[in-house]
C-alpha cells in the first residue's frame, strides 16, 4: 500500500534525508504510525 504525501511534505522528507543519516525522527516515526494505525482502525470499521 502505498500513501501518498504532499508535495510540501514529500519535499521536505527528501531535503531531511539528504542532509541527515536518519531519514525521519522518532517523533515523525511516532506520528506516521499514530497515522497508520487510525487509518487501519477506520478500514476495519469499513469493512465491518
């Protein structure tokens, strides 16, 4: 499955990446997988 970002925030991850080791931040990790996991928990009320 694949999600697509913004444009803004797609960029911004690049630059991020290029000019840091680690591509996202524990917080960004924590946030995506909040994300994620609401974005299940919808399809699974869904498809219910």
């Amino acid at each position: 499955m694949v999600v697509r970002a913004p444009d803004p925030l797609r960029h911004r991850v690049v630059q991020q990446s290029e000019s840091e080791p680690m591509p996202m931040t524990m917080q960004e990790v924590a946030i995506w997988g909040v994300l994620a996991g609401g974005l299940l928990t919808l399809a699974g009320l869904a498809l219910a």
